[in-house]
C-alpha cells in the first residue's frame, strides 16, 4: 500500500512539472517567470486543502511520527493516508523547495498505522507496522530497500528484533517492487564509477567529512530558526505571503534551487555544472570562476532557507532532497577547489559529489548508516564503499559534536517527547503523567483544626493529607506520622490548627513535567509521594509504587518479542 502511494505521488509529481516545461517549451524568458509564482500557488493549494478540506494543520513530517511513536500509543490521524501525499504533490510538483519523501514516508505510516488500529493491535504491533509503512515509502520512492529498513531502525528508532526484521524487510521490499514494476524508469541518476578510491587521498576524504558535518550543522541550524520564527506568526496569510515572497525572492537569483534539485544534481554527476545557470540571470558569467565560486557557496547556503520558506508558508514537504542538493554542491564545489589549486593530486567532481550527499545527509539526520545505504543503492556506487564510510561517520561526528539531537528530534527532546533505544528512557517518555495520578486523597482546609483532620483520618485509606487554602491551592501537606501521637488527644481537637501541623512537600510536580523529570524529582527528594500541581492547584499525588507498576507494564508492551 505504501509502494502505490509512493508511486501515486511520485509520477503525479514527475507529470505535473512536465506539463509546466512542455507549456513553455521554445521560451525560457516565460518558463523562468513561471518558476518564479508557481511554487506560490503550489502552497496556496496546499494551504487550502489543510485548512478547508482536511480542516487540520498538523505537521506532515517525520517528527510528527515519532511524536505518535512516543505519545500517542502510535496511532496517526485518518487523512494523513492521503493528506500528505497530496499536499507533497501540490507543493512539489508546482516547484516548492523540499523532498517528496517526508510526505509519503508519512503517509505510508499512517496507513500502517490504521490498519494496526483497525485490527485492534497492541502497540508493539501498531508501531511495527508504522514502521513497515514507513520502510515501505522510502524504498519505494528511492528504490532503496535497505535503506528503507535502515531507516526505521536508525531514524524510526525502532528495535532490530525478529518481531521487527522480518515484517520491516518484506515491507521495504514490497515498496521497492510497486514502483519497479509500475515505474521501470524511476532509477533517479545513472552512475558510473569513474576513479576508483585511493588510500593516499584519505586525508582529504576525512577533511571533507568534517565540512560536510560543519555544513549539515548550518543546515539544522538555520532550518531550526526559521521553522521557529513562522512558528510565532499565528496568521497562516501572513505565513503564506512572508515565505512565498522570500522564497520568490530567492528564486529570481538561484532559480536552479526550485523544486527538490535532483535534476540540478544530475548534472554535476556529468560533471555540467555550466548547464545549471541556463535559466538564471547570469549565464554569461559562468566563465568566471570566482562568480560560479560564489553561487555555488550561495547555493548551498540557500537552499536550507528555501526548503524552510517552503515549509513555513505552509508547503508540505521534507528535508532528504535539500540535505542531497546541499551535500552534492558541496562534495563539487571541495573537489572543485582543490583541483584548481593545482597542488599535486587530482579529485573526482563526481564521486565527490555523491560523497557529498552521503556527508551531509548524514549529519543532518544523524543517521549514518541511513545516509550512506541510500545514496550507495541509488547511485549503485558500492565500489565507493570506503570513502563513503569514512566521510559518513565523521560528518556524523562533527554534526553530533555541535547538536546532541538532529533536526528531526531537537523539539521532541527539548518537550521530552522523544523514545529512544534507551530502554529506560524509552518508558519514561511513553509514560504519561496522567496514568500514574492517584486522586484517592481526602483533602483538609487550612483554617481546620485537629478534630477535623482526625474525622479526614477515619475516612481515608491514606497516610496523606494536602491542605488547600480556600481557592483550591496547596498551602502544604500533613502525614499520619506527623500527628499520630497527638491525633487521639480529644482536648487538642478545637486548640490545634492544621497551619501548625502541616509542612511543605519534599518538591511539587506539575502537571506539564515529563516522566524523566519526575523521576528526576523523587530520586533527589526521596520521597514515596510527591503532591501534583497545575497552576498552584492541587491536583492529585503521584506515588513510586504506581509508578513502578505502570512503568513495568509499559517494558513489558515494547520488549515483548
């Protein structure tokens, strides 16, 4: 199912800029004008169909994924089987800047994660067939099938177990055989080995791995600040017109940046760079090489800008493609560089290029053995095997020493949303605050005095008493141990205020703290009870022993192979 949604997805796109081409086909002064507003009405479209068709304006990326993974028990809405693909559509095939395989990669686990709901599965079920749908697009849409289980095991972060291998291998097989069978011609570059690897250029495959994770950090970072800032803009017009303007804008310099840019990239495999600045302002300046220089270092910087513009004005799209174009410029351009230098050696422009992609890929997903499986199945280049791996860890290196998260898992982590391989950890984060609150506390006020505690006493099956003031808010808490030797002295009933006998908790829980902090709280406190708060109102307490229980409980659901 998700081999035919990726297949759906990706010829309605192929089409849909064909048509765009072959309308202007003779004209370049007409079709640069039109690749300059189609991708704005592309997100108008987009925009349209999430607000009043859909009527729904969740994200469509593989953070919302995990965001299901670890608190939603793996279930995702309905329409995402089909909003993402159409909004992928919309806004890839009218030229936005991003990859097509966030929205079918999500599309592809909500179907798988439907079809869990459906059968009325477990969550380890429910999340393996999220996972099976997933592996199912990406080596659908790539032709990639062992990238595509990679991908679940190492961004999904799924568990390598029998339980998961298996389906995740059938899944992503099944994906890659749809559209071979439907779409033949889908190899997205034909690659040919042209230099074989020479350990005596180690040293500058190691160079560039650290610039490619240097460049993959700048990628996360200006993604991160951009996605932040629209983020604050609470008109979705004002998005609309803020980002179409800009990345317009952007396009009138560096059209070669419209749409995901693999075709930009099979031209640097020919090593064509000149063909790609056949529809800009500038062609005649490409013998300069200082000016090419420049627009490739403008390039790389931008199209992070342009993916993110896309993205905020409302687009639905990924961030594959853009890491690809971004690492393939720069593999060219080091490569470029050094030969131009004349010192002595000679570096291939194409397989630094494919390098390139591997590197900054893998930085900016802080998956490399995702990166490098995907680039080698797409580009058949397994003699590069080597090079690749050095230049995929280091980036992976580089970009994890700036950024303890990638791009996909920094808000996740920031909110404690986010599971990991950690098994503990993993728990925590699927615990919700919620499932562990114990109401069962008789309440005292704190104008009362010892008779009616004694009389809360006799009524309760616990040992704990919150005081509240009279607006509901805890002032304090009183144990039975802190009264027991007085709490049968009838003539201290009337004489004894709870203001005197109550004292403040160890520390307070409120009701947004995430599991790990609350564990956090009674590790250092040593308490056995901990009062919940939510805006200074007492809520409820959360006890280790309910803990205990529903954290092995959830071990249990997600270890069970």
């Amino acid at each position: 199912m998700a081999g035919l949604v990726a297949l759906t997805l990706k010829v309605s796109v192929f089409y849909l800029r064909k048509l765009f081409v072959d309308y202007t086909i003779g004209d370049s002064q007409s079709l640069f004008f039109l690749l300059l507003i189609l991708p704005s009405m592309g997100i108008g479209l987009t925009l349209i169909l999430k607000h009043y068709v859909i009527n729904d304006t969740i994200k469509h990326n593989i953070s919302s994924i995990l965001y299901a993974i670890s608190r939603k028990n793996s279930i995702m809405k309905q329409h995402k089987m089909f909003s993402s693909m159409l909004g992928g559509i919309l806004t890839a095939g009218f030229g936005g800047s991003v990859g097509l395989e966030s929205p079918i990669i999500s599309s592809g686990a909500a179907i798988g994660s439907n079809l869990g709901r459906i059968f009325h599965f477990n969550y380890k079920t429910v999340t393996v067939l999220l996972a099976c749908g997933s592996s199912g697009a990406i080596s659908a849409i790539f032709n990639t099938p062992i990238a595509g289980v990679i991908f679940a095991l190492e961004v999904l972060l799924i568990d390598l177990t029998r339980f998961s291998l298996i389906p995740l291998l059938i899944a992503s097989v099944s994906g890659t055989i749809v559209t071979t069978v439907f779409y033949p011609t889908g190899v997205l570059f034909d690659f040919q080995i042209q230099e074989t690897f020479h350990v005596s250029l180690i040293h500058f495959y190691v160079l560039f791995g650290l610039l490619a994770g240097i460049v993959a950090n700048y990628f996360t970072v200006v993604f991160l600040r951009i996605e932040k800032y629209f983020s604050e803009i609470k008109s979705s017009l004002k998005k609309y017109f803020i980002g179409s303007l800009l990345f317009g804008l952007i396009l009138l310099f560096f059209p070669m940046l419209w749409g995901e840019g693999f075709d930009v990239i099979k031209e640097l495999l020919k090593e064509n760079h000149i063909a790609i600045f056949e529809f800009t302002l500038y062609p005649q300046l490409t013998d300069k090489v200082w000016i090419v220089v420049l627009a490739f270092v403008f390039m790389i910087l931008l199209k992070v800008v342009a993916t993110a513009l896309t993205i905020g004005a409302g687009g639905i799209g990924g961030i594959f493609a853009p890491s690809l174009f971004t690492g393939a410029l720069t593999g060219y351009l080091f490569a470029a560089v050094v030969n131009f230098l004349d010192i002595g050696v000679h570096l291939s422009l194409v397989n630094f290029t494919m390098i390139g992609m591997t590197g900054v890929l893998s930085g900016v997903l802080h998956a490399p053995l995702t990166a490098l499986f995907l680039i080698v199945e797409i580009t058949f280049g397994y003699e590069l095997i080597v090079p690749l791996m050095i230049v995929s860890t280091i980036a992976f290196i580089t970009a994890k020493r700036f950024r303890e998260n990638s791009i996909i898992t920094e808000q996740l982590a920031a909110r404690g949303h986010l599971i990991t391989h950690h098994k503990d950890k993993a728990v925590l984060t699927m615990m919700k605050l919620r499932s562990v609150l114990e109401t069962n506390f008789i309440p005292v006020s704190l104008d009362g005095d010892l008779g009616a505690l004694v009389k809360a006493v006799a009524k309760s099956k616990r040992n704990i008493f919150p005081v509240l003031d009279d607006d509901g808010i805890l002032a304090g808490i009183i144990t039975l141990d802190d009264v027991r030797e007085i709490m049968f002295h009838t003539e201290l009933y009337h004489t004894t205020k709870i203001r005197s006998l109550m004292s403040p908790p160890p520390a307070y829980i409120r009701l947004d703290d995430n599991m790990d902090t609350v564990m956090k709280k009674f590790n250092d406190t040593g308490a056995w009870n901990l009062p919940v708060i939510d805006k200074g109102k007492y809520i409820g307490f959360v006890s280790k022993s309910k803990m205990f229980n529903v954290y092995r409980e959830l071990l249990v659901n997600i270890t069970d192979d």
